[in-house]
C-alpha cells in the first residue's frame, strides 16, 4: 500500500491570496505545443444544459419565471488549448436577474465573444411554456406546456441569427381508416372506429422579427385545429371526436398545413417542420419533413 505524508484534511479558513491564485496551473491557456490531435478551429465548444429561473415578457404584457436550460458555446481558434469553461457560465449570470428577449440573447453573445475572446459565439435556452387552452365545450380552463427554445448565433461580422423551436401535440385521425370504418357500417352494418394517435410537430424558424411563443402556438393550432386537450369533461371530449372527424389527416397533409401558415408569414425567414404520427395502428411511427427551401437553408 502506497502512504503518504499529505494532510488529508479540508481547511475552511485557508485563504486564497492573488498570489497563490496565480500560482495555480492553467492548462487550458497553455502553448498550442500542448494540443491533442488536429490543431485546427473548433466551430463551438462550452457547457450544455446549466439550469436558472429566468424572466420572460408574455404577449399580454405579463411575466414568467421559468426553469430554464441553457447551452452556451464560442468558436475556438486553432493554436489555442482550450477555453475558461466557467466563464460560460459566470458570463451568462451578469444577465441572471433580466427580462429575457431577443436583444438580451444579443447581449449575452456579445459578451461571450468579449470574455472568451472568441470570433462567434452561441446561445440556446430551453424551456416548457405555459399558455391558458379554453376548452371546447365546458367553459374550463387550463394550462397547456409547450417545449420551447430560443436561440441565436453570432458571427465574427456581429451579424445575429435568431430561431425559435416549438413543439405542438396534437391528434390525428387517418382518413383511410375513416373511410374503411365508414364502409363496415355501411355495407355489412358491423361498428367500426377509425383509429387516431396523438402526434407532434417539431418546428423550428428563423426570425426575420420577434415573433411570441403565443403567436407560434396559434400558427400551428390555426394549422394542425386538433390540439391535445387540457380540461375535459363530456361535452368536450364529444367536441374533440367531432373535430377529429372534420380534419382528419394525414402526417403529409399536416406538414403541407404548417407549410400553409409558415410560408408566407413576414416574421418568418426560414422553416423546417417535422411531423410524428404516432401510430395506433402500427408498431411504428408515420413520419414527414417539409422546410421552406430558400438556398443554403434549413433542411
């Protein structure tokens, strides 16, 4: 057995002085002698998915304090070791206590640029949005959740990108089912249901302007009509098989619906929608994908 001398003992009142924390080692800033592999530009390098409450405005002039993921990165050149890890976080703190927008995210990269000394920078917060569904038929309210983020990217020329990634459930009845429930009863008198399955649209757009979560919610239920329900009582569930009926769909039918409202709205510069049916019927899931299609853009 290997012993040793050290004191094995945590000292609370030890003191860091300026000079014993410039004694301390720092690789991360070493000579580009100690770089591993490739000495070539990495595009994004930090930390993903530290956790704060952030505030956020609402389309009705409100606030939200929500449990909020956030990933962070900027580019590294090569010939440089690594970067300081913590600043990440540490930079993105000086913000903790703002109303966050679209011109607080600029901030934020600016200043990751600046204390990482970095061409580009990277940011992405991610959290579960909460919007007031009015139910069918009842008069009930609840609160549906949306899985949300922002995020921008800025470039060594300043120049900012923004997106906003949404996911919106929803129901989806399949037309050839109806149809072929429909013939059973019609032609041997036998009942039969058309099957449905609760989908999702995963939808990601890049900003031309602020756009509000609220307002990216109404676009897919103006879209896709059949959103899972929050308070339900009789008259509702009778209400969402009737709506179901009126806007069957199938999975390319509901990307070509989002295409419908995304295209030619003007704070929209780009678009990908990927669309899950997930099956009842089948033991996998029907799937599509449909994007805007302007050059060099989403796919």
């Amino acid at each position: 057995m290997i012993t040793s001398n050290l004191k094995r003992i945590y000292d609370p009142t030890f003191v860091v002085t300026k000079d014993y924390k410039n004694s301390l080692p720092d690789l991360q800033n070493g000579p580009a002698s100690l770089i591993e592999g490739a000495n070539v530009p990495i595009q994004q390098v930090g930390i993903s998915n530290f956790k704060l409450p952030l505030r956020f405005p609402t389309r009705d002039g409100k606030e939200l304090t929500l449990e909020t993921s956030v990933d962070g990165y900027v580019s590294l050149d090569a010939g440089k070791k690594g970067i300081n890890m913590s600043r990440i976080m540490r930079s993105f703190y000086k913000f903790k206590d703002e109303l966050f927008h679209a011109d607080t995210l600029e901030y934020v990269l600016q200043m990751y640029k600046k204390d990482l000394d970095a061409k580009d920078s990277y940011l992405r917060l991610n959290f579960n949005y909460p919007v007031i569904q009015k139910s069918l038929r009842s008069g009930l309210e609840g609160y549906q959740y949306y899985n949300a983020s922002w995020e921008a990217s800025m470039d060594e020329n300043g120049k900012v990108r923004h997106f906003m990634h949404l996911e919106f459930v929803y129901s989806s009845a399949c037309p050839c089912s109806y149809e072929l429930a429909e013939h059973a009863r019609e032609t041997r008198e036998v009942a039969a249901i058309p099957h449905s399955q609760r989908s999702e649209a995963y939808i990601t757009v890049e900003l031309n302007n602020p756009l509000w979560i609220e307002d990216m919610v109404d676009i897919c239920r103006d879209a896709l009509k059949t959103e899972t329900q929050v308070m339900v009582k009789r008259e509702d569930e009778q209400a969402f098989a009737e709506l179901n009926g009126a806007y069957q769909k199938f999975v390319e039918d509901a990307a070509r619906l989002m295409f419908d409202k995304l295209d030619p709205n003007p704070d929209v510069r780009d678009f990908v929608v990927r669309c899950v049916h997930m099956e009842s019927l089948h033991s996998h899931d029907a799937v599509s994908r449909i994007c805007k299609g302007i050059p060099c853009g989403l796919r």
